[in-house]
C-alpha cells in the first residue's frame, strides 16, 4: 500500500518474508525520476548521432532457399567485405546452405551480381532503412554486356537460329 502526503511518500515494501515501512519524501522522488529521465534522453542522444548507428544500413539478406537474416554494415564495406562477414557469421538456421568459402557468396541487387569492390555507399543505399539483397553460391560472374550486344539488343538484331 501506498500513500501520499503534500510532501512524503511512504508505504510498505516486502523484502524476503519482512514488511518494512519507509518514508522518503516527495522531492527525493522527483529528483531521482527527473535525473533517470534526464540521463535516458542523453543516453538516447549520444545513441542517435553516434556514427555507428546514424551511418549504418541494414541488410536483409535473402538465401535461394528463402530463409533471411539482417546485418548492419558501415557505407564504406564492400560486397567482399560483406560476403566474408556473412561467412564468417553464418546464422545456425543457414546452416544447410553453409558454404565452403566467402569468396563464392555473391551479392545480387535490383537483379544485378555486385562485384566485391563495390561499396554499398557507391549504391547509395539510404542510411538506417533495411535495403534487401540475394544472397547465392556460385563460382564466378557473368560478364557485362558488351557494347557490340548492347547495339544487337537496340536494333533487333539476333544470332540466334530457329529451326523448324
């Protein structure tokens, strides 16, 4: 039970099998509640403008399987740096999918195979939002389009035989 005067605060608190009566004044109180709230706020401040949580993006990396797990990483890490962390932290629920080495994970964006020295500032992926990337096995990259395909893809032209 508790009660309250115009300046004290007093009631019974159990510790162990004892009821033991305090009295502590109003103000005690609010100086400690303000104090507690006061250092929260700082806390949260420092928290907010603290270059590894403001500059951090949020990966959801998603297996072929379709299991999926959220990383942060800094703008400056690159998609080898990203693919070894990966590796180097492999979630226990991936295990099944568990690779050899980080140098086969690839990274796969808006459809397109990140080579490793792409950063994800270079991207321009927002800071503090979770940006969705594939996560795959696989040995080597396809190669850009050249220009010459680029020409073939522009005007119709194909090599490509139809048999009948």
């Amino acid at each position: 039970s508790v009660a309250l005067n115009e300046s004290r605060c007093h009631g019974y608190h159990r510790y162990g099998n004892q009821e033991v009566f305090s009295r502590v004044t109003f103000a005690s109180w609010w100086v400690l509640i303000s104090s507690m709230q006061a250092n929260a706020r700082r806390i949260q401040r420092k928290l907010l403008t603290s270059p590894l949580f403001v500059f951090q993006i949020n990966l959801r990396l998603i297996l072929v399987s379709g299991k999926t797990k959220e990383f942060l990483f800094s703008p400056n890490d690159s998609a080898a740096d990203i693919a070894k962390h990966v590796y180097d932290n492999w979630p226990m629920d991936w295990e099944e999918e568990q690779v050899s080495s980080p140098n086969i994970l690839r990274l796969i964006y808006q459809g397109r195979f990140l080579h490793g020295n792409v950063t994800l500032g270079a991207l321009k992926l927002p800071l503090g939002k979770t940006t969705v990337m594939h996560l795959v096995a696989r040995e080597t990259l396809p190669e850009p389009n050249s220009q010459g395909q680029r020409n073939r893809e522009k005007t119709g032209e194909s090599n490509c035989c139809v048999i009948l």
